[in-house]
C-alpha cells in the first residue's frame, strides 16, 4: 500500500439539519461536515453552531488543525458560523492560514464572507461549475452549478481508490445522475414528498426513490433534512430503501462518524 493510502479517511457529521425550521429550533444540529481524507482536514458548510460542535465533540475537533472550508451555497443554514470558522481556524488571525472554497455570489453579492477575516487566509479559491481543485493531497471537483435560488454547488471527492460524492441543496435535473459518480453518495434531502405547486429548490424522498436504481453507488447517506423527513423516522426510511434497492442506505444522525473503510467500498 503506498503512503498515500494510507490515511485514516473519515467523515463527521456535525450537523444533519436541512430547512429553516429545523434549523431554528434545533430540532436537529446544523453544523455541515467535517470531512478527513487523505491526511486533510476540511469543513464543509459551517452552518449555526458549528464552533461549538467542534469543541463539543467526543473527541474534541481542533479548528486550529483544518487545512480549509468549503462552502457549497451562501444560505444561512450553510454558512451561519463561516466567519467564526474562519477565525478559529487562523487562531484569531494570528496565524495567516487555510483555504476558503466558496461561490462568487457568497463573496460579492451581499457576501456572508466578512472582508476582514479573508486576510487571515493563505488564500481565496471562488468555485465554478466543472472545475478541479486540490488541499494537499486531496482532490476535488465540482459538478454543474445546481439548481437553487443562489449560486451552488455539488462535489467529487477523489481518493485514490475510491470516489466521494456530495449532493448539495438542489432542483432534480438528469443529470444528478452522472455528474455524481461517487461510490459513496451524501445526498441532502430536505423533502418528504415532491410538491410542484410550491416549486421547493431541494430534493425530496421521491426523487432519491426514482434515483437509486440508476446509480452506481453502493453506499448512500441521507442528511440534511426537512421537518416532515424527521417526523417520517429518516432511519426507518433509510431502512426500507436499503430493502428495496439493495443498496446500502444509512440515514446521518448529529455527531456521526463514517469511517471508509468499514464501508468497504474498497480498499484504503
């Protein structure tokens, strides 16, 4: 095994609200993802409270020790606690440090990127459909820019042996389907039923039922979710579409730990 596979590749997951009454009351965290691959430590969408989940974690999360953040979209449940992450990442802005990944929208237009934490960082790289980027030793990419009511986007993690795909808040459109190729698939998933009358930007159960069969994942997390996804039990729904897919479906719960290499999704 070379040393470059050798890494103990994780993800944390500090939060699984999604919609803003989740978020409001708490019902579940809204911290994003801590995400260990390849030896890099990045935080993905840093939404309200994930200072404090970091610190309060079981083992505690250094801030001082991540290499980045990347912000899929600018809304609040993505992106409430960007500044203080940013800070405690640059220890005050001491220690000129890390990487922000973040669309132009959240940087320019009405930004939730304070001007004066940007130059506590080494650097500022703005997101664009299709594009490649790299931390260390990590790659990755992104996909199409979503559709959402502000710039997003989804993400390709690239392992050595192994692909990890994240959908972020987003309309359905075909080509979800092979723009995310990961063999681990994290799915946001907001809404229980479709509704077209309201024209609701996030993905709903439908359509990760009417997805599941035509990807090539073989393992799928659910997260990110909507007050009527919580009252449906997400394990119980995560359950009963392992059973009618034959895939392995897990529902993320605050606090959970997804390590790789037990998924077996190949070897590390």
């Amino acid at each position: 095994m070379g040393k470059e596979e050798a890494h103990n590749n994780w993800i944390k997951f500090m939060g699984t609200a999604g919609a803003r009454f989740v978020v409001a009351k708490q019902l579940r965290s809204s911290g994003g993802l801590w995400l260990s691959l390849q030896g890099v430590n990045l935080y993905m969408d840093p939404g309200p409270g994930a200072l404090v989940r970091c610190l309060a974690s079981k083992p505690k999360l250094d801030p001082t020790k991540l290499e980045g953040i990347i912000l899929s979209h600018k809304h609040l449940d993505h992106s409430g606690d960007i500044n203080v992450m940013i800070e405690a990442m640059t220890e005050g802005g001491y220690r000129q440090r890390g990487v922000l990944f973040a669309p132009e929208d959240a940087l320019e237009d009405d930004p939730v990127v304070f001007q004066y934490v940007r130059n506590y960082l080494e650097r500022i790289e703005v997101l664009k459909e299709n594009a490649r980027y790299s931390v260390g030793n990590l790659k990755f990419s992104t996909a199409r820019r979503h559709i959402h009511s502000v710039e997003t986007y989804g993400f390709n993690f690239h392992l050595p042996r192994v692909t990890i795909s994240y959908i972020t808040d987003t309309k359905f459109y075909p080509e979800l389907l092979s723009q995310y190729p990961g063999e681990l698939l994290l799915l946001n998933v907001v809404l229980l039923v479709d509704n077209p009358e309201r024209q609701i930007d996030h993905l709903s159960l439908d359509d990760v039922r009417r997805m599941l069969p035509k990807i090539k994942a073989k393992a799928v997390v659910l997260t990110h979710f909507g007050m009527r996804m919580l009252q449906a039990k997400p394990w119980e729904v995560a359950e009963r579409l392992s059973e009618e897919t034959g895939i392995k479906v897990i529902a993320a719960r605050d606090g959970m730990t997804l390590e790789m290499d037990a998924l077996r999704l190949a070897p590390f």
